[in-house]
C-alpha cells in the first residue's frame, strides 16, 4: 500500500511538472519563431531607421530604433497594406485591426493588433520602441498585401478611433520576411 502511494504522490508531482514547464508568458522568445524586417524612410525617400517583429509566444514583439526624425512624441502604428509611396504614405492603409476593435490601449473598447505605444524621439532626431503585442500573428502581418509601419507627426492620445489624433505619416516602413 505504501508503495502504491508512493507511486501516486510521484505521478502527480512529474504531471504538476509537465503542467508547469508547458506554461509559457505571453511576450516569452519562441525556438524558430518567425521574423520580419521594415527599413523606415521619410516621404522625401530618407533612412528614417529600422523596425523589426519577432514571433514570440503568444503574440508579436516589435522593435523601432528610429533616427533623423524630429524630435517628440510621435505615434507609432503597424498599417494593413505593405505599401509607403511617399510623400504621405496614405497607400500604407488604415490601422491593422483584424479583430475590428477600438484604437487605442485608453479605449474600453481597444487597442487593436496595429496599436503601439507613442514613440519618443530626442533633440539628437533617435528614437527606440519596444512592445510585445498579444494576439498578433506573423500570418496577418505577413498576409498576401503585406503590412507597414508607420510613424506619425504627433503624439497618438491612446484612444480616439480610428488613429488617436496622431497627425500625419512622416516615416513608413513594409514588413518583409526576415
């Protein structure tokens, strides 16, 4: 009998291990996880910088590391169309929002995949951004027209729809795969 118990107490502390190994935080880097690439450029055709998306679990990390650009808050969007004719980059579409949500992480009803926080930029024109956002996917990013970012020529006020107030597109990016 007391090895039976034994057996059991065993069995149920290797499944309380492979429940626990099992869970993963969303944001947590993926083995082989997707990736993909936008070099950002001014409506003039500038190097504005760099944005990455990595596949992590649960969602997409996105990085900008922006220069030349002025200085300030600026909004930072992913836009549903892989495309940044210049000057106005108004071929990058709206907001990416496969789930048809409000704008913006201030907003009940919000944020949608294409939200990012606002991006801050220094007298010296850089800028960087981090932010993982869950429930995105490599497969909508990289869907058959593609997706872009985008930074604005203001700050985004987090909640009004569709674009949170954040002004015109200065710097525009296609995400490729990487």
């Amino acid at each position: 009998m007391r090895a039976i118990l034994v057996l059991a107490g065993l069995s149920s502390l290797a499944l309380a291990a492979c429940t626990k190994s099992e869970e993963v935080a969303v944001g947590s880097p993926t083995e082989g996880g997707a990736r993909a690439t936008a070099m950002l450029k001014t409506g003039t055709g500038i190097d504005a910088g760099r944005a990455s998306a990595t596949e992590v679990a649960g969602g997409i990390r996105y990085t900008l590391d922006v220069k030349g650009l002025p200085a300030g808050t600026h909004g930072a969007h992913v836009h549903t169309v892989g495309r940044c004719d210049g000057p106005d980059f108004t071929t990058a579409g709206g907001h990416w929002n496969p789930t048809a949500s409000k704008h913006g992480t201030m907003n009940p009803q919000g944020p949608h995949e294409g939200d990012l926080p606002n991006l801050i930029i220094g007298t010296d024109g850089r800028g960087t951004l981090g932010i993982t956002v869950p429930g995105a996917t490599m497969a909508g990013l990289l869907d058959a027209d593609g997706s872009a970012i985008v930074v604005h020529a203001g700050p985004d006020d987090l909640m009004t729809d569709p674009s949170g107030n954040s002004g015109g597109r200065i710097a525009c990016g296609v995400f490729g795969a990487a």
